[in-house]
C-alpha cells in the first residue's frame, strides 16, 4: 500500500483510480433567487399601505480558504512507484520501498534505495530483487529490529542484514493477500498488517476477507487479530499506548489491545482511504488518499489536515533527528521530506 488505503490505500495508479471515483462530481451552479414580481396594472385601493421595498439578497457567504502545501525541504526523484519510506536511524538514512511493476505480481523485481537527509539518492537499487541471492516481489512497509531489516512483500515477510543489504531470510504467511505495513516493538517483536484486498481491472480494492494483523516471534508469525471489522487495514504503527492501525476500507484508526480487540476506534473526518501512519510524540500522522493530504490527530480526538495537497502519499516515515515527515508519492515516483509544525 507504517501506506497497494489508504497504494495501496495503497499504492498503485489503480489504486488511486479508485480513490478518486469515489470523491468526484461537480460543484452545483449557484442557487438563482426569483425574478421580482411586475408592478399590478390595477390601481391601489386609497386605504391601501404600500408594501415596502424587497430586501436585497444576502451576498453569498465566501469559500474557506484552501490551505497551501509548504515547501518540502527536500524532494528525490527517480524511483519505481515508491510505497514506503523508513527512518533508518543508526545510520542516518531513509530507506524507501520501490514496487516497480503491478503491485499483485510475483515479479522478482521489486527494489530498496537508499537516501541522505542532504537531499542525495545515495543508491538506488541497494536490494533488488533478481540479484546476489535476492527475492523481492512487490516491497512496501518495512521495519528495523536488532540490525535486520523487515520488508512486507506480498504474502511474505523478508529479512535483509541492515548493513549489508544481504538475504537473511524469510517468513511465509499462510493465507495472507497483501501484506502491507511492518511495526517493531520494544521488545523486539515485528507486526505485520494483510490488508486484505487485491486491485481489480477496474481500479477498484476486491476484497479477500484475509483482513489480518500479525505478530512475529522467534522466527514464527501468529494472527494478532483476524477480522473484516478492521476493514482491510494498512499502516501501522508502534506508540507509548500499544500498536496502532489505519484502515484503507474506512477512515478509521484504532488500537489493537494484548488479545487483539479494537479499542479507542476513532473516524478521521477530513478523509479515508488511509495508508501509511507513523507516531510523533503523543500525536497520530496518516495520509488520507480521499483528502489527498497528511493528516493528524490522536485515538479519541479529532483529525485535521497537517500537509495538504499531497497526491498519492502512501507510507510516511519519520526522521527524528530532525523532526521530517517523509512522504513517498507512489504514482509521481517522488519522496518529498517535510518539517513537521
């Protein structure tokens, strides 16, 4: 598709077809007040009171102001439908999720770039599937662990050494449509949300009923909560209140409790179709295809628009040291990095 939702909410130019159907039409014409009535050829009776003049109409009420994206302090180029981008920050580096190809495809084609926070790709294939021992399919959201790096890739979980870039295994998930986001725990535990639906010819999300959070431990992944009521969720995310989740099938974020229940169910009223989601501090950040914007907000409470005017943002990451949001845009092949107000 932390993002194919939502991209995904993806996380492909369907996927996004499908986004906006779903939100066009037109803006009615303006409302015409009648024409005044003409003045009576017939003659007042002489008690009569003549009737005062009709009131003008009231000037039409002006249009809220739309709010401007700000500039990004950094933008890349070059990618292949770039999904997710993640904060790598023992090495100070983003690394970004490349589908490159039709998101349902077992295509051995997929890709993992490297980018410095200056503004450089400083390598744009530094895991590609097809080459030195690799298997990649379709990346998106990904998560680091104790030196490994996790990467969602269809129906499997794929293991990568964080230096080195080198295989280091894999985890099947039996049953799994479209494994999307990946989230670490402290405790060293690795979640991993099935949106359950795959993209049609249409555009349209056909869903599966595989709707699934995973927890992997030991090597092994087991179902955390295996439901259609999370209504195909996307990104996820790991916060001081437990794991957190966005749904592409409704704008809903929610927390997941220790036996995988929904707790704290909340709508993001400026938008859907929810992707990627990423934890600052005691706030939530999600993009919103429907709203085409970042948006932000906390379990129990209301949701605004952050960053507007953000075409096809799938999984967000964020760079603590310096306070960004990152901001893959998975149909114009860019990732725009952001200062968070």
């Amino acid at each position: 598709m932390n993002s194919m939702a939502r991209l995904l909410g993806t996380l492909t130019s369907v996927v996004v077809a499908a986004s906006m159907a779903s939100c066009g039409g037109e803006t009615p014409p303006p409302a015409v007040a009648p024409a005044a009535s003409a003045p009576s050829a017939v003659p007042a009776a002489t008690d009569s009171v003549a009737s005062p003049p009709a009131a003008p109409p009231a000037p039409a009420a002006p249009e809220a102001p739309r709010l401007a994206a700000p500039s990004p302090v950094a933008t890349y180029t070059g990618f292949a439908m770039p999904e997710s981008v993640l904060y790598d920050a023992d090495n100070d580096r983003y690394l970004v999720s490349n589908v490159n190809g039709n998101p349902n495809d077992k295509d051995n084609n997929g890709f993992i770039s490297v980018l410095s926070p200056d503004g450089q790709v400083t390598n744009l294939k530094w895991i590609e599937g097809g080459k030195n021992r690799v298997k990649l399919d379709a990346p998106t959201g990904s998560a680091i662990v104790k030196g490994v790096l996790y990467v969602a890739d269809l129906k499997t979980v794929r293991m990568f050494d964080l230096t080195t870039g080198a295989p280091k295994g894999e985890i099947a998930i039996p049953g799994a449509t479209l494994l999307n986001d990946v989230a670490a725990a402290p405790d060293g535990k690795v979640y991993v949300s099935d949106s359950g639906f795959t993209i049609g010819a249409t555009g349209n999300l056909e869903a599966t009923s595989s709707d699934a959070v995973y927890v992997i431990e030991k090597g092994k992944a087991r179902p955390l909560a295996k439901t259609t009521d999370m209504h195909m969720p996307n990104g996820i995310a790991w916060t001081d209140k437990g794991l957190v989740v966005c749904s592409s099938g409704a704008p809903e974020v929610f927390r997941l409790d220790e036996k995988g229940g929904r707790q704290d169910v909340t709508t993001t009223a400026p938008g859907g179709r929810l992707d990627g989601l990423v934890s600052v501090g005691d706030s939530l950040l999600v993009t919103s295809h429907e709203a085409s914007a970042v948006l932000r907000g906390k379990l129990g409470g209301a949701f605004e628009i952050a960053i507007p005017e953000q075409k096809t943002p799938t999984d967000i990451g964020y760079d603590t040291k310096r306070g960004r949001i990152l901001v893959p845009h998975v149909l114009e092949a860019r990732v725009d990095a952001y200062e968070l107000k």
